[in-house]
C-alpha cells in the first residue's frame, strides 16, 4: 500500500481536553481497507495538544484540564511573551507537556486502541479557533 495523507480541520472549540476520535475516523475512511498498519496524526499548531487517554468518563478530561490550569497558571510574573493575550504562554507550555503528535497502531481496518482509550483535542486557548491535523496512513 502507497502512504496516504489527509488534512483532517477540527471546528473550533472551548478551553479544555475534548474528545475527537470519533471526528478523526470520519475524515479517514480509507482506514477500513488497512490490515494492519499506522496512522500518524500531527497537529500543525503551537497552543494544542494531542494525546491519547480515558474515552468514557468525562470527568477525566475535566480534573485534567483544572490541573494543566494550576500547573501552568495564567499571568505569571516570569512570563516574557505577553503580546497575544495572557492565555497564550500558558497555552505553548500546556502543548508542549502534552505533545502535538501521536502515531496509532491499525489492527483489521480499525485504530487498535484499547477499551477505554480515545483520542484529544488539547485546546488550551479561550478562542484558539479551528485546528488542523495532518494525518499519515501507512499499512497493507
């Protein structure tokens, strides 16, 4: 199989970790033909994130996102790049503990994620507007 690859945009969304999986096989229906294989999945900003963790308690995504706020508070006094809003630093900090890519292993047509794991969106600006995911399939 030829590599494929397919700009997946994401609407925009509020502050927090957001469930995107179900956004992400939408855009990749060529999947299903894949036995086994990888999609590699990269986020083309610097104040998001993508990771992967719990897909059925949405406190999850909650309780992290109040603890990314804490440990990476706005308007701290030791922040130097202040020009785009005082959420932004905090943002870039947040993306870059989180990571911006993902590489996700194709089992019979399907992402083999285990039971209780989806994939996020981390938008970690008040308006960070619609954001855009480069993903790369390769398999047989």
């Amino acid at each position: 199989m030829a590599w494929q690859q397919v700009e997946i945009r994401l609407k925009a969304r509020p502050r927090g970790l957001h469930l995107v999986t179900a956004e992400v096989l939408a855009a990749l229906p060529q999947l299903n033909g894949i036995k086994v294989g990888l999609l590699h999945l990269f986020l083309r900003h610097t104040s998001a994130s993508l990771s992967v963790n719990e897909n059925a308690d949405p406190d999850v995504r909650a309780d992290m996102a109040r603890w990314l706020d804490q440990a990476v508070p706005e308007n701290a006094p030791y922040f130097a790049h202040t020009t785009e809003g005082p959420d932004d630093m905090p943002a870039h900090l947040k993306a870059v503990l989180l990571g911006e890519s993902l590489t996700l292993p194709i089992r019979g047509g399907r992402l083999a994620l285990g039971t209780w794991q989806g994939v996020y969106l981390g938008e970690h600006r008040d308006a960070g507007g619609s954001r855009a995911i480069l993903a790369t399939l390769w398999g047989e």
